[in-house]
C-alpha cells in the first residue's frame, strides 16, 4: 500500500526461458500423479551409476548384487563376514551375473545363524531381491528360507504364479501363516520387497516398485523362532534365477523401498 492506496503486485514479465521451466515443472507434477495413481513412486532423486545399494545400510544382515560380487552378512557375533555362495545340485553364477538356482541351493560360505537371530530380537525384517520367475511350479517351492528343511521359521515361494510368504510367529502358536503375498510372470524380471514388522503389526509388498499389500499381516511376534538356522535360497526344485538381494531385521520405509527398485532398475536394464 502506498498513500493510501492498495497497488497490485506487478506479474513476472514472460518470457520463452522462464516458459519452458514452467513447462518442465507441469511435465514433472504429471509423471508423478500418474506414477502415484498407480501404486509406484518416483524416487525423491533419481539414481545415479554409482549410487549404494541398498541405499540405507542400517540392520542390514545380508546382502549380495550379482556375479562374483562378495556375500556380506552378519555373523553370530553380530560382526561382518564376508564370503562367496556355497552351491548344489546344479546352481551356478552364470556369466550375466545371475544366480542360476536351476533346481539347487545357494548358501553363504559360513556360519548364517546371525542373520535369524538379528531378525528374531527385533521382531522385523525386510526381504529385497530380483528374481527371473521361472515357468510356474504346480506345488509352492522355496525361493529363500530362514530355517530347516522342515518347519523353517520364513519362508519366500512360489506357487504357480503366486508369490507366497510362511512365517512363524507367536499369533499362531508357531504353526506357521502361509499367505499369497503377490503375483508374479513367468519368464519375467521382478523387484520384490516383502517387510513386516511385529511392533507395528504392518506387512508391505512391492513388486516391481508397485505397493501391492499394505495391511497388518500375520500378527504376534517371533518369540517362538528357533535362531539356529542357517538362510538358504533354493531347496525345492526352484528354477528360477536372483540377484541383488539383501535382508533387513527392520521394516524398510517406503523411500528406501522405491528407491532402492529404482537403482536396481538402473542397472538391470543396459542389460536388457
């Protein structure tokens, strides 16, 4: 106001280089509407070649990229250890860097008990890998499993083209849930990211970066785990093939979750 009187404020003179920037703004807002309306979520920033993964390290037990790329996890003692797969039964690490399970077992080369045991204390865990679904198996057969060959205390399978998820917990009086916790193609790439956590009694799934499960999951917590079990992917048959996979004893947020697909989208696609 001056003198009395109300002036209005004058508007930003147009031009063609302040245009454009608006246009790339409104070319921004509606990518991310459209990937928010259907379930994925950009990243806050969009990777880059050299970025972590994953990019939040924190109660991390195991993890591995691809090819002759070291296994880290957490020992017994809660200290880092560092190995290569142990293999069976025909799994080999093919020359593009995947995982060929091909109706064998992967296993760390050392003692994996650690990993159960951090994941039991915290009553959470976060399973984030890539997997080439193989043709769908009549019967479910495990992916990845944290226990023995009878009544392991998690268990990740695939049954045609159901992605399945058993885990024990005090909710059911450690019997086991079994719930299909995805969909899967077979012959396809996916992302998969299962978390649950017993303090927050909060399951979430993402597949592919799309969030296809938010609820509360089987219930209880893992009071009733038996720690001295070892992580094994395989077991069953399996045929299909993993890379970049790493586990958690917490609930990863969701950032980590669309960003940490995002990056392995990155890098899985020169390779396409």
């Amino acid at each position: 106001m001056e003198n009395g009187v109300f002036h209005q404020p004058a508007r930003p003179r147009w031009t063609a280089e302040n245009d454009g920037e608006h246009a790339a703004v409104r070319r921004l807002l509606v990518v991310c509407l459209l990937l928010t309306a259907c379930g994925e979520r950009a990243p806050l920033l969009a990777p880059q070649a050299g970025d972590q993964w994953p990019s939040h390290r924190r109660d991390l037990v195991l993890s591995w990229e691809r090819g002759e790329a070291p296994v880290e996890w957490r020992g017994p003692d809660s200290l880092p250890r560092r190995g290569t797969w142990r293999l069976t039964a025909g799994a080999r690490l093919a020359g593009d860097g995947w995982l060929d399970l091909a109706g064998g077992t992967a296993e760390p080369d050392g003692d994996t008990l650690g990993i159960a045991k951090a994941i039991a204390a915290d009553h959470a865990f976060t399973l984030c890998l890539t997997i080439a679904a193989p043709i769908a198996p009549a019967a479910a057969v495990p992916i990845l499993t944290i226990g023995g060959p009878v009544g392991a205390e998690l268990s990740l399978m695939q049954e045609r083209q159901h992605l399945r998820l058993r885990l024990r917990t005090t909710a059911d009086r450690g019997r086991g849930s079994d719930d299909a916790v995805g969909w899967l193609e077979a012959g396809a790439t996916h992302r998969i990211v299962i978390g649950w956590s017993g303090f927050a009694q909060r399951m979430v799934v993402f597949v592919d970066g799309r969030r296809v499960r938010d609820d509360r999951g089987p219930g209880g917590d893992l009071a009733v785990w038996q720690t001295a079990h070892p992580l094994r992917l395989g077991g069953g048959g399996w045929q299909g093939r993993v890379q970049h996979l790493a586990v958690f004893s917490r609930l990863i947020d969701d950032d980590q979750a669309w960003r940490d697909a995002a990056i392995v989208r990155q890098r899985l696609e020169p390779a396409r």
